[in-house]
C-alpha cells in the first residue's frame, strides 16, 4: 500500500505539490504545447486525482511543470500491457483509490517548460521511483523523442503488444512477492 503522506512528503522536496483546477490547466497547456499534442483534460485529470489521491502534480508558480502519475490495480496493469487502457480516461476500476493495494504505476506526462522544470521533473521522477515505488512495474508513453530519451535514462524499455510507444520499467525490488 502507498504510504501518500509520504508521497506529500519526498515530492515537495523537489518542489512539488498536489495541483489545483488551475494550476492543472496551466500544466496541461504546458505539456501540451511541448508535446503538440492533446492529453487528458484537466477535468478528466482531476477525476482521477479524486479516485487515487496522488495522480497530478505541479511545480513553479506560475506552473512550469507537471508530473501525472497513477497507481493502478490489478486489472488496470493487465490493460495497459494488453493495449486496452484509456490514459485520457481510465476506468476507475482500472485505478488505485486511497489506500487499496497497487499493482503498477502508469506515468501521463512528465514534462517542464525550461531547463530548470525538467531537471526538477526527472529527478523527482527518478528519486520516487527508486525510493517510493520500486517495488511496482511503471509504464509510460514515449510521446515524443525527449520523452523517449529520457525514458531510456531512467531505465526504461520499450514493451511490445500494449498501448503504442509504450515503455516499461518492471519492477526493481522483487522483495514484495518474496513471501508467496
């Protein structure tokens, strides 16, 4: 189970917080126009940052970064492997709510506007991943070629037979299944 006071916690040390409706449509419109292309609407975003608690996360003022990250169940896992996820809309079933068991991560977008943003971002993604999340596989898209480099950097592998330009680091710590 996520420990998301925690999460709170190691991610305001890298200047991030939890974002409001606005501060999510600044962070949208920011990935957006680095990306060229649309992502889920910050409608949809805050949905899922309701049902999981710790889905979006801004940083800088005015917002300069973003971090989507979603905890998923069991079934959610197997959709996004099997190609039948919904990343601009999941369904919530396929979603961790607060306190039930997770069986992987799904990042949305990591993105930041300036030299400055990114390095924040791919830090804080590196060091949650490694210190908060290692013992869960995460996926993610490779949207574009910066996001693919740096995909690679952190480990990442592209995975075949589920959403297109999906990349995927398995779990680090296999300590969790130890047990059974």
């Amino acid at each position: 189970m996520i420990d998301l006071h925690q999460v709170v916690e190691k991610a305001a040390g890298f200047g991030f917080r939890r974002g409001t409706f606005s501060e999510l449509e600044q962070g949208v419109a920011v990935a957006e126009s680095l990306m060229q292309s649309k992502l889920a609407t910050p409608e949809a975003i805050a949905e899922m940052d309701r049902i999981t608690g710790m889905t979006a996360w801004v940083t800088g003022d005015p917002v300069d970064g973003i971090f989507l990250s979603l905890p998923l169940t069991a079934a959610g896992e197997s959709a996004v492997r099997n190609g039948t996820y919904a990343p601009a809309s999941p369904d919530p079933a396929h979603l961790c709510a607060d306190g039930q068991g997770c069986s992987a991560f799904y990042i949305g977008v990591y993105a930041g506007a300036n030299r400055y943003a990114r390095r924040k971002v791919m830090t804080a993604a590196a060091v949650l991943r490694v210190e908060l999340f290692s013992a869960y596989p995460c996926f993610a898209r490779g949207a574009t070629e910066d996001g693919r480099r740096s995909m690679d950097s952190l480990g990442f592998k592209p995975f075949e037979g589920g959403l297109p330009d999906l990349y995927v680091q398995e779990a680090l710590d296999q300590s969790r299944w130890a047990a059974a």
